[in-house]
C-alpha cells in the first residue's frame, strides 16, 4: 500500500463529500501521506463528526459549497487545479430518497455531471475516481454476486440516482473523453461501507452504537437481510489503487470496477449484531415484522474478480476483524473521546502493515 501511497505526495486532490463518512477517512489517510487535500462539501455535520474529531479542518483545504452549483464548483476545480479528484459527494440515504428525491437525484445525478463539466474545463492531465454505488444494479437478488456488467437500475429513489449518474459518466466517457486525452475517468462501486465514526441516521452500525451507549435496545427490521459488509479502510484502498492504476495505464479509461468482501459466505444483520456483541457487552436488539413503507432487498452481493485480476486489490480483513476493527473504535471514543485521532490515525497505519503482509 506504501507504494500506492507515495504516488498522492505532493500532489493536488479534490476530495467531493470530505465531510462524509467515508470522505474524511480518505481525507484524513491522503493526508497522511502527504497530498495537498482540497474537500468540497455543504454536508450538515452529524454530532459528533469524524471530520471534527479529527481535526481535518486544520490540516486540509475545506470548502462549503454546493455540488449541485456548476458555477462554484468549476471555478474551484480551474482554481486549485487537481491531479487526482475522488468524488463522493451524495445523498447517500435511501429511506430519505422517498421523502426528498428531488435533492436526491440533483445531487447524485446532476452533481456528478457538474463534476464532469468541471473536469472538461480542465487543460493538465487529472484522474477522477467517481464513487456510485452497489445499489446500482438492477437489484435481481442474484447469488452469484453484481458484476460490473449486469444491468443497471433502481427500485427506491436513491438506487436510481446512482443509476442514472453512471449513463451520465458513460456518456461524457464516450462524448468527451475519448477525444480529451488529459482527463482520465473511472468508476467505483463498493459495497455496505463500514467502520469507526459513521453517525449517520437509517444504517445499522450507527443505529447500533446510538442504541447501545445508551443502554437501550436497538431495533432490527430485516435481520436475515445479507449485505456486502466490508470495513471503510478496505473501499478506500480500492479507490487509491485504482486511481494510481488509471494514472498510468489509459486503457483503463472509462471501466467500471466493483470493490467488495468475497461472496464466497454470506453474512446477514444478525450476524453483525451478534459480533458486535462480542465487544460490546450487555448489547440487546428486537427484531420487527411489521412491512416497512420502504423497499429493501434482502440479497446484495458484489463480484469482484474483475478488481482482483486487473488491479491486483482485495479485501484483507475477515469479517470478524471488520467488527472487531469497527467496534474497537466506538468502544475507545466512548471510553474517552480525546483518543479519537490516535484510533483512525493508529487504525490506517494497521490496516496498511497488514495490506503489506498479506499481499506478499
């Protein structure tokens, strides 16, 4: 991973959604390793906020704005003129996708084509990694697990948005960046992202975490529902080795590669629960039958042997040490919350020893 790493020193990163869940872990490890981090995002912080805990205000360039403004958004990229841009920036809730899915779509869908106009604009050599989803797909509930070929698609608001941003990238691919040489695109879909300092409302580990230091009971819906569950560490390495891949070999313009778990076994919401249990003592949950008012599959998998076999990426984690690794870091913040920067800080710089010794 070191090697990965050292090609993102000193160089210009545009990091849309920094303020995110995911997009401050990324902001946090590039700057780590010596990027020069800009993060674009108008998020409502959640209290408490991984970015605030750690402090990434102070060490990177952090701008409120709007994606769905194409004006702002364009004058910051000709600005800061970035090497590389990872765009995550969205409306990522899909039980908010009903209530609201005007915003839904303009920013998933109409802020990625903001974030293409943005790099037409741009004259030096850039590399973007756009972050959809595994929601994407057509969801067929197939065994086998997602490939990135399979048809896309979306029941709920949200999956559709994610859906029509990826016919947007293809088209801008195939438009105008097959004829503009200097931008280089790819897209990623990773699967149920998890890990420490996620606060977000509607997802199972926060709602967990909420419950249980309160010493109350968490309640579950769809318990025997399997998801792709990988720790927050494992999407992002994807993303970086897939940006460094795309740096230096062109004909991976335009692929699409998925980023998950092995499907070999599946694992359901129980089965997080009940590892969760194994650090978090006392836990207690219920479970509901009542039809919830919103659509939920209770099949998603990911194939990712395309990522495998081209770019060499796996996940290294079992998913005991994913739990083990996600609930240490609540454990520890709610322990004593001035250890928080240490814990990601401390987390990054495990998960890249072990990437090292498991990728020999």
């Amino acid at each position: 991973m070191q090697k990965i790493l050292k090609n993102f020193k000193n160089k210009k990163v545009i990091i849309t959604g920094h303020t995110g869940f995911k997009g401050s872990w990324l902001s946090l490890w590039l700057h780590m390793s010596g990027a020069k981090v800009l993060g674009i995002s108008n998020e409502v912080l959640p209290n408490p906020s991984h970015f605030e805990l750690v402090k990434l205000k102070r060490k990177i360039i952090s701008i409120n704005e709007d994606i769905r403004n194409l004006k702002k958004i364009k004058k910051i990229f000709k600005n800061f003129q970035p090497d590389f841009v990872f765009h995550l920036a969205a409306q990522s809730l899909v039980k908010k996708s009903y209530t609201d899915p005007i915003t839904t779509f303009q920013t998933n869908s109409l802020g990625t084509l903001n974030v293409l106009e943005s790099l037409r604009n741009l004259k030096k050599k850039c590399v973007a990694v756009i972050i959809t989803s595994d929601k994407s797909y057509k969801n067929l509930e197939i065994k086998r697990g997602y490939k990135e070929d399979d048809l896309l698609g979306g029941i709920d608001p949200y999956s559709s948005s994610k859906a029509s941003a990826e016919l947007i990238i293809q088209t801008y691919v195939k438009s105008f960046f097959k004829i503009k040489k200097n931008i280089i695109i790819g897209v990623a879909r990773a699967g149920n992202v998890i890990g420490g300092g996620d606060w977000s409302q509607d997802r199972l580990i926060p709602d967990c975490i909420k419950s249980w230091s309160k010493n109350k009971s968490v309640l579950i819906y769809n318990p025997k529902s399997t998801r792709p569950w990988q720790h927050v560490l494992e999407a992002l390495s994807g993303y970086l080795i897939f940006s460094e891949k795309l740096s230096k070999n062109k004909k991976l313009h335009g692929e699409v590669f998925n980023f998950g778990p092995s499907n070999k076994k599946n694992f359901n919401v129980l089965d997080v629960i009940t590892n969760m249990n194994k650090i978090w003592k006392k836990v207690s949950w219920k479970t509901s039958s009542k039809n919830k008012l919103y659509h939920e599959s209770r099949l998603l998998k990911l194939n990712s042997n395309k990522a495998k076999n081209i770019l060499r990426w796996k996940c290294i984690l079992t998913f005991e040490e994913t739990i083990k690794l996600v609930g240490s870091w609540y454990k520890s913040f709610y322990e004593n919350t001035k250890k928080n920067q240490i814990i990601s800080m401390s987390q990054i710089k495990m998960y890249e020893k072990l990437f090292l010794e498991r990728n020999k």
